[in-house]
C-alpha cells in the first residue's frame, strides 16, 4: 500500500507527537515567533543578498575572522562576567554573518556550476574556440574562488560557534569555582531575559540527546528488551535472596559482640550499592550490545551509572545506621520511635541526590548558557535543603514529644532517655540547620547562588562523609575487638612460642587507633572536597597531600612521615635481633665476666636506639644539623633542671666503663645492702635480703663511700667468739674448736683456720676462732654449722659457756647513772657475735 504524501501538517503533527504538551506548545510558540520574524525580515535579506557582492561578501569574512581574532586573544586575560556576555554575543552575531554570507554565495555557486555544466568537458582530440576556452576558465576561476568563500564561511561559523560555546562553559566554571561571585538575583528581570535567551538553545541540545538515547532503544530488539528486563528482576530477587543468606551468616557464623551488627550494616551497605548499579549496568550493556551508542549518549550513562551507585550507597548507609526493623542490630544510640519516623530520609535524600546529580551532569553535556545553570542550582539547592530540614525537623517534633511525654511520667514504647550532652548537641545541630537553610535561601535570592548552592550541598556531603567514617571506625574497632578476645580464648590451646595476651592486645588497641587515625584524614580530605567532585577529582586531592605541611623550613609529609615510622620500626627490630645474638652468641665466647657482658649489651642497645632514632630523623627529612636548636634547648635544660638527671647518667656510664661495681656484686651504701641485679644508666637495682629491690642513683656509687664485699672475688671471713668459764683448760678447748673448724668442708685449708685466746673477760677466757670459706656468701652458713657443731663438742667434752653476768640494783636513778655493768657493753662486741652482716640471698 502507498503511503500517503507527506504534507506540512501530517509532518508537524508526526514531530510534535513525539514531544511532551508543554514542550510541543512551547515549540509552536517559538516556530510562530520565528514565522513572524521570518516574515518581516524576508524581504529585507533578500534586498541585502540581491545586494551583496563577492568583493562585499569577502571584506564582511575578513571582518568576522578579524573580530572572532580579538575576542580569543581577550579570554586569557579573565574578562568581567558582563564582558564575556558581551563577547559570547559578538561571536553569535559573526557567526549569523557568516552563516548568511555563505547563503548568499549558495545561488551565485549554483549558477557557476550550471555554466559550467553546460559548457561540458573539453573534448579530447579536437581543438576548442579561443572564446569558449577564454570562458571555461573564466568560469572555473568563479567556481573556486566561491567554493572558497563559502568553504572560508562555514569554517569562521563553526569557529564563532565553539568561541561562544567556549565563552559559556567559561562563564559555567567561573561560577562553579568562585563562590563570592554575584550573578543576577532570579528576582531581577535580567535573569529572567538571560534565561529566556539561553533556553531554546538548550531545549534544543536536550532533545538532540534524547533523540539519540530513544534512536538506540528503538534499534534494541525486543529480545534484548525481554533479556534485559529478566535480568534487572532476577538482580532484585538475588538481592533478596543474598540479604538473607548474609544475615543468617552473620548471626549464627561471626561471635557474639557488636561485630555482628557493624558486619551486618557493611553487608546492607553493599548490597545497597551494587543492586541499582548492577541493573543500569545491564541496561547499558543492552544498549551497547546491537547498536554502539554515540559518545555523548555513553558518557551520560556512564554518568547515569554512577550516580545511581553513590544514591543506593546513601540509602543503604541511612538503613544500616538506623536499621528501623532491627533494633537490637542498630549501632547508632536511637530509640525505636525516632527510628522508624527517620526511616524514609534515607531513600529521599538518596533521589534528590541523584536527581541533582543528573542534572548537573546534563548541564556540563548539553553545554547550558549560564541562566540555566544558575536556575538548576537555585532549584537543587532548595530541594536538598527542603528535604534535610523536614526530616530533621520531622525527627525534632517527635523526640520533643517523647521527652514530653517521659517528663509526666508516662514510658514511651521503645523510648530511651538520651544523655543531657546528645540533647544538647541535637538542639544545636537543628539551630545550624535553620542557619543553613535561611543562609542559603538569602543567597539565592540576592544573587550569590554559587555559594548558597554550595553550603546546602556540603551539608549533605557532610552529613554522607561523617556517617561513613562513622561506620568504618565501628567496624575496625569491634574487629580488633572480637581478634582480641579470640586470642584469650585460643591461650589454653596455644603453643608455647605464642605472643602473651598483653603483646596481642596492645597490637590490636594499636592497630584499631592506627585505622581510626587513617578514617579521620581521609575524611577531612573528603570535608575539604566539594560535593559532586569524581573519583579522578578526589585522587587529585589526595595527591596533593604529597606536598606536606611545611613548619618553617621543616616539611611534614605524610609519606615521609610514614617512611620514617618503617624506618624505626625496622632498626628496632634489627637491633633487638643484633642485641640478642650479642648475647647469646657473642658474648659468651669471649672473656668477659657476666656482669661485664650485660654492661656491654646494655651500651650497645642505647647507642643503637640513638642510632635508629637518627636513621628515623633522616628518612623524616630532619637532619641532625636542623635539631641544633634542640640542643641548645637541651643544655639550657641541663644549665637549669636536669643536671641531676645528666649526672646520674654520666655515672651510668662510668659505672659501665670502669666497673667499680658490677652486676652481682654484694655492696653497701648509705644504709642499703644487698646485690646488684642492674646497672641502667641512671639508676642501679639493688636486692635487699628480704628480695625487695631499692633503687639507687648512679651518681651515689661515685660521689659516696662504697662497700663492695665481694669485689675481686674475696675470701669469706667465718669468726666466732667464744667465752667459757675460767677454770677451763685452755688447751683443750683451743683444741676442740680447731678440730671443728677442721672438719668443716666449708673451710678452706690455705689459709688455715686458727684459734687465739682473745682476752680474759669477767671470769671468762674469750677464745676468737677464724677460718676463710671461698665466698662471703657462705660464710653465714658456714658459721652456724660450725655453732652447732662447736655446741656439740662442747657438751661432750663437758665444757661450760659462760653466761652473762646480771646485776640487779636498788636505788635513785641518780645512784644508777655511775654503775658501770657488763650490759653497758657494745653487741658487737658481745662473744659469740659475728661482724659481718647477714648476706643476702642468692
């Protein structure tokens, strides 16, 4: 069957049918516009075309190349916003020249070509007619020099083009970058006549980018639609299905503790995220799979793609913090009420966002005049801030009536009292929000749009970089947590070799601060962003980070900063190693005593701190010559305050160097006696007899007088002073105690033990017997085996020991104070005593 023909009202009819009413009435009002203009301006163009002249027609080109010229060399130097209007319209108005030059030219080409075609070619062997070849070359010459100009014409067309379009996204970026500038307020009349001007241009760029995405799904086949369509409801029932698989594992698979709900939380989040993005994934997969899309079409799905991920991320991030129908699961402190009044913040946040997002992306594809661009950010600004404020007033309005309601003494259902400190900042981040909103709506309406559009974006960017950290620090912390607690409980299985608990706890506390301290960067990174910037934009910042932070002449940065922590902690690591093969492995193939080698382990762990403390300095970028400040700084310190501190320290290392004591060694000082067990280069440890240990100060073994009992390995004295009575036969008993000296095996034999009589005492004769044991430790011991033995020898022999004489007086104590008794004697000096203190314990 034939078609019919194609009238002009069947082909508006057909293009009109394909546009929304507003849009088609908005275009019947343009095209009638036009047909107006049209009319009354016909006639004059086509006096001024009957007019123009190829000579007329080439000197307007020279001009419009000459004036397109002057306005590319005026954009470098940051013109007004009036001029870049300015200029925006002299480039459109070249471009309507050079457009009308090339129509005007059109007609005079067409007749060339048509004398042309009618003088043919030239024939190949016979010779043409001096006027006929005088005329062909005529003619060719007007062909090419009108193929030219209209050639030269629509190039400076194209070029004034792309200069105004230039001009626009200059205006575009200039008003996006700089938040202080002022455009027309949207209640001026000059807004509104820019606007006006800018929308047909856009209108049309749109409906060519709509043309182009509804041309690609129209060539899809329905097979693809079909697959397409199973496949985005298949995704959503895999959502479902996974949702549950995943929190059934997380309840009965991960410990008890909180790591099951920061878990859960992260499985909402990504599942959130990948749903939506997984299905505009396939749809654009469909689109691409028959008939390739066209570049601008691709790069706004792409961008379709992406943003519908960051709206589901937003979602989910809202539902897992609020978690309406799980409360036992939430991790914000909530109560059940305001939760479920909250619930539906996320998802609107989540659409406003998107939708903000889309157009904005359109704006930067389609290339709107900068009316449009302020009138986008006037309408996103108020959506984002409308919908922020109703919900937080939304959730105010009922945690105002809960508290109400818990003031009369009524029990909310799932109502918790809140701490006075979180109702004190709710009340404050709800006046900061009224701020905002009031803030940003002045601004828009007094012009300043750019920065009225940018404090209700961060708002929400704040709102989203804040939750997030919040979610990953939960997460990190309840995961070292739950690692921690499952360390204490593996203890009784664990191998001998293991870390103790404390090392694994501390790793852990560690490693959680250290995580913590990475999400709190990251995200004033992202504060410092604004809202909208792209991963590339975000990596950018963060490769800025680079270059530090300078603290005068000093260059922190963070990467120097961890090179130097590495630095450290691997030339702690390796002097732990060298220390320990020091003195496992060294040290004791050599001469050196053991108190010796633990003074030389110990002065090598100090110069190796030193040493890697340095090595850190420079990795850090501090070399050793800019803390020369710090040194002067130091001995203004030891001038003043630490020389107490440097003192001890410097007789540490004498100490260690000369060893006028040393570990082991059995000194007395100042009223302390005991071991040595540790020489530090401040202080010494010294064990008592009863095993408690007294710190001592270096600088008192120098500046002190200093028993050191054993100090080159001496003899112990072993010495009992005996009384027995006067009568005794003084032969026999010098004998007995020799003979028990000499049996003793404590005692050596060079030198030999003696026996001297001491004195004649109050009716006693006082024999002091001496032998030497191989220690002074021993020599306690020694002395009351030999006691027991010199008491048994005694009573077989029936020999006495004298007892004490006790006088007993009568009288005033005046009449007391001449009498001189044997009581009044030293103890010391008591037969019987030993002068050598109890040594302590081994």
């Amino acid at each position: 069957m034939k078609s019919p023909e194609p009238t002009p009202s069947r082909f508006l009819h057909r293009c009109f049918s394909r546009l929304p009413r507003a849009g088609a009435a908005f275009a019947i009002a343009i095209l009638a516009l036009l047909a107006v203009l049209a009319g009354t301006s016909a006639p004059a163009h086509a006096a001024d075309a009957a007019l123009a002249t190829p000579a007329a027609l080439a000197e307007t080109l020279d001009g419009v190349r000459q004036d397109l010229a002057a306005i590319q060399a005026a954009l470098p130097g940051k013109p007004a916003d009036a001029d870049l209007v300015a200029m925006r319209d002299r480039a459109l108005a070249d471009a309507g020249k050079a457009d009308d030059a090339a129509t005007a030219l059109a007609p005079a080409l067409a007749r060339v070509k048509a004398r042309q075609a009618e003088l043919g070619t030239p024939p190949a062997g016979a010779p043409e007619a001096r006027d006929i070849i005088t005329q062909r070359a005529q003619i060719t010459k007007m062909h090419g020099d009108l193929d030219d100009q209209i050639k030269l014409a629509n190039l400076l067309s194209v070029e004034a083009k792309q200069l105004a379009a230039q001009i626009s996204v200059l205006r575009r970026d200039r008003f996006q970058a700089s938040m202080g500038q002022r455009t027309p307020s949207i209640l001026a009349p000059a807004f509104w006549n820019e606007l006006r001007g800018d929308v047909p241009e856009d209108i049309a760029r749109l409906r060519a980018l709509s043309g182009q995405l509804r041309a690609t799904a129209g060539a899809t086949p329905a097979p693809v639609w079909a697959v397409i369509v199973l496949a985005a409801l298949g995704l959503l029932i895999l959502r479902v299905y996974a949702g549950r698989v995943l929190f059934n594992l997380t309840a009965t698979k991960v410990p008890p503790g909180r790591l099951r709900r920061s878990l859960h939380a992260v499985t909402l989040v990504l599942l959130s995220v990948a749903t939506p993005a997984s299905i505009v994934l396939v749809l654009l997969t469909g689109l691409r799979w028959t008939a390739g899309l066209p570049d601008e079409t691709d790069t706004f799905m792409l961008a379709v793609l992406g943003l519908v991920a960051f709206g589901g991320y937003v979602d989910g991030l809202g539902h897992a913090l609020l978690m309406p129908g799980r409360p036992s699961w939430r991790l914000l402190p909530l109560s059940d009420p305001l939760a479920r009044r909250m619930r539906g913040f996320p998802v609107t946040l989540a659409l406003v966002l998107v939708g903000a997002g889309l157009a904005a992306r359109l704006a930067v594809l389609i290339n709107v005049g900068l009316a449009t661009e302020v009138a986008i950010n006037c309408i996103v600004a108020l959506l984002v801030g409308v919908t922020i404020t109703f919900w937080l007033l939304r959730g105010a309005r009922l945690w105002r009536k809960l508290r109400a309601q818990a003031a009369r003494g009524e029990q909310p259902a799932g109502y918790v009292p809140g701490k006075p400190a979180h109702e004190l900042w709710l009340r404050g981040i709800i006046i900061v929000q009224w701020l905002i909103l009031t803030l940003s709506l002045l601004s828009l309406l007094t012009g300043y749009v750019a920065f009225g559009s940018f404090v209700v974006k961060q708002v929400a960017w704040t709102l989203i970089v804040l939750s997030s950290s919040y979610l990953l620090a939960v997460l990190i912390d309840d995961a070292c947590t739950a690692i921690g607690s499952a360390a204490q409980r593996a203890d009784a299985s664990s191998d001998a070799q293991a870390p103790p608990p404390r090392i694994r706890d501390q790793a852990a506390v560690l490693l959680s601060g250290v995580a913590r301290l990475l999400i709190a960067l990251v995200a004033l990174m992202l504060l410092a962003a604004p809202f909208g910037e792209g991963p590339l934009e975000l990596l950018h910042r963060a490769d800025q980070l680079h270059d530090g932070i300078s603290i005068g002449e000093i260059a922190i940065k963070p990467g120097s900063v961890f090179q130097a922590l590495l630095v450290l902690g691997l030339a702690l690591l390796g002097l732990r190693v060298l220390k320990r093969w020091l003195v496992d492995r060294f040290l004791p193939t050599t001469s050196l005593d053991p108190g010796m080698q633990t003074s030389t382990s110990t002065l090598f762990g100090y110069a190796g701190g030193v040493v890697a403390v340095a090595l850190a300095l420079s990795a850090l970028g501090i070399g050793l010559e800019r803390i020369a400040w710090v040194a002067s700084a130091l001995s203004v310190g030891i001038g003043f305050g630490l020389q107490a501190v440097v003192q001890n320290f410097v007789s540490g290392l004498i100490l260690l160097a000369e060893r006028p004591v040393k570990v082991g060694d059995w000194v007395s000082l100042g009223g302390v006696e005991g071991d040595i067990r540790r020489i530090n280069v401040r202080a010494t440890e010294i064990q008592m007899g009863d095993r408690s240990t007294v710190i001592v100060p270096n600088s008192q073994f120098i500046t002190s007088t200093v028993r050191n009992v054993t100090h080159t390995n001496p003899l112990g004295l072993v010495q009992i002073k005996l009384p027995v009575p006067l009568g005794t036969d003084a032969e026999q008993a010098r004998k007995l105690l020799l003979e028990a000296f000499q049996a003793n095996p404590g005692i050596l034999d060079d030198p030999a033990p003696n026996v001297q009589l001491d004195g004649i005492d109050n009716n006693n004769l006082i024999f002091n017997a001496t032998g030497f044991a191989s220690s002074p430790r021993l020599a306690y011991g020694i002395r009351s085996d030999l006691l027991f033995d010199i008491l048994k020898r005694l009573g077989e022999a029936e020999i006495s020991i004298s007892r004490q004489p006790t006088t007993m007086l009568i009288g005033t104590p005046s009449a007391l104070a001449p009498v001189q008794t044997a009581t009044d004697t030293n103890p010391t000096d008591q037969p019987g005593q030993q002068t050598l203190p109890i040594p302590p314990h081994t």
